[in-house]
C-alpha cells in the first residue's frame, strides 16, 4: 500500500487494507473544463478514495481489502468515486492470463456510500464478498465485478444512476462460480442487473428485487463477441421485478440459461410479454408468476384495487 497521489487517497500496488469502523468525507469539485465527454456522468471519475496501481504484466502480486461498518460521502457529483480495484489497466478485457498472475480479493461489508460516482469495483477478483451494504444516490456505477468466485449479497441500492447513467449491479468481463443474490435495488437509471461479459459459466442470480428501473431488471448480454458460445450457464431464480420500464428479463446472448420461479408485475408495458430473448439466446423457462391489476370494469364485479395472478412463461423472441 502507498500514500496518497494526487488522485487516489489510498494507492494500493499489493498487500492488505483494513478499514472499519470510519467516517470518510471527500470534497473534491467536477472540474467541467477537464472533462473529454459533454455529459459529465458519463465520464469516469479521476479521484478515488481507495484503487489499485497494478499491471497485470506484475506477476503474482495480490490485494486483499476488509472494508467493514464504514460511512463514505462525496460532498459533490461526478467527481468522485469511492473504491477501485483491478488487476488490469486500459480499456484491454480480462484475460486467463491476468488472473492467473494476480488476485484481488477481500470484503465490503455493512458501509454506506452517498454521492459518489463510482462506488465498488473488483475486476479480475476472486473470494470476492460485497454484502451488506447501503447505496444511495451514486452515479456511473454502484457495484462492478468480474472474476471468480464473487459473491454480491443483501445490498440495498437506491437510486442508481442519481438520475443520470448508472446500473445496480454490472458485471463485466468475466464471471465464473459466481451469486448476486438478495440484492433490493430501487428506482435505478440503468439496468437493475446487468451481466455484460465475454465469458460467464455457473453464475447464480437469486432472490433480489428490482423495483421501478428505468430500463430492464435484469439484461443478460456479450458487449465483446457477437457469439452465443461464452456465456453457458446462468440460473435466474426467485427474484421478484415490478414497474420497470423495461422487461423484467432480457437475454440478448448465452446457452443454458434457466429463468424459474421469478414474479413480475407491470415490467415492459406494452408488450406482450414479461422476458425477452434473442435469437443467440438458448433459454429455458418455468415456474414464473405475473400479477396484473385488475380493470375498472373487472373490479366492478370484484374487489377493487386486486391484481389477478397467473403462471407467466411467455417469452418475446426478437432477431
């Protein structure tokens, strides 16, 4: 671990961080004259409170965090992003080799974190533990993994994108043996969960619930290769995904995807179904329940205000 440089308040080139229990207020002003992008939530942060300097070229170099109970504020939008960690440099993907050659790992657990744009990133981790922790109003991204062996659990995210860009949870890269489960994420100005990988094997999506996004709850999709042969092996199960603008599951690439006991209500309004494929996409489908609100001229003859519940395997396949 290093001192400070005139980016980052704690540069970590190896070793271990431990941080509980800890107030961390940064006051750092977006600086509009230096951005390269017109719309400045589009453009990554250039101050951190916690990154890595390491090259995935530095062979069998590590990093392992603890970052428990601590509150985390950024006084101003866009300017700054709270914890950073990557085995690579560059906008390069993630490769076997800078795997095999480094490891971040660790915990982050129980923090708050207001205001910032960025807030926890592992890419390229492995025994990755994120849980327990409180999101509000952070920009860019609120939690990005790659690696092997993460485990994202029981975070409370709200308002992801502050407005602007922004998904609940992204995944990019690389995601093997992996579990985003009993995540709450409300009101986000992206995808709820976005797995956005060129390659993905045994991932588990359980148990979350994704309210009132902007786009889909959850997009599952290959940025990098146009192919259907990297992604082979995700389980999409029990989440509940109401009153989002988008549908409640979308499936753009992948092979061996199982979408089971999930329920739906008002995702997608206007089309005529609540999970949407592509033709890469090999899926299977069962269990999920829909409930619709009942119309006035239903409800006539009923209660009001009940919603009418129904098995909902139903998929809109588009080109």
């Amino acid at each position: 671990m290093e001192t400070a440089d005139d980016r980052t308040v704690v540069l970590m080139n190896g070793g271990e961080l431990r941080l509980q229990d800890n107030t961390v207020v940064v006051d750092v002003v977006y600086d509009q004259e230096k951005s390269r992008r017109l719309a400045p939530w589009d453009e990554a942060p250039r101050f951190w409170v916690v990154a890595s300097g390491m090259s995935g070229r530095k062979k069998h170099a590590s990093i392992k965090v603890k970052v428990k109970n601590n509150k985390f504020e950024s006084k101003n939008i866009y300017s700054v992003g709270a914890i950073n960690l990557s085995i690579k440099t560059g906008a390069a993907p993630l490769n076997a080799k800078n795997i095999i050659n480094m490891k971040i790992g660790g915990e982050v657990e129980g923090n708050k974190f207001y205001n910032f744009h960025g807030v926890i990133k592992f890419e390229g981790g492995e025994n990755v533990l994120v849980s327990d922790n409180f999101l509000m109003k952070n920009s860019y991204f609120n939690i990005a993994a790659s690696g092997n062996k993460i485990a994202i659990q029981d975070n409370e995210i709200r308002y992801p994108g502050n407005g602007t860009t922004g998904d609940g949870i992204t995944v990019l890269g690389i995601m093997v043996d992996s579990e985003i489960s009993g995540n709450n994420i409300y009101a986000g100005s992206c995808y709820g969960i976005w797995i956005n990988v060129s390659h993905a094997s045994n991932v588990i999506i359980k148990d979350n619930l994704i309210v009132n996004g902007i786009t889909s709850a959850i997009y599952v999709s290959n940025g990098i290769v146009e192919s259907d042969k990297d992604i082979n092996g995700i389980i999409i199960d029990n989440n509940v995904m109401t009153g989002n603008s988008g549908f409640a599951i979308a499936i753009q690439n992948g092979r061996n995807i199982e979408i089971t006991n999930n329920n739906f209500e008002g995702n997608a309004p206007g089309f005529p179904a609540q999970i949407m494929k592509s033709d890469l996409a090999e899926i299977t489908v069962s269990g999920n329940i829909s409930a619709k609100k009942l119309t006035p001229e239903w409800a006539e003859e009923h209660a009001l205000y009940r919603h009418a519940t129904y098995d909902d395997n139903s998929v809109l396949s588009l080109q």
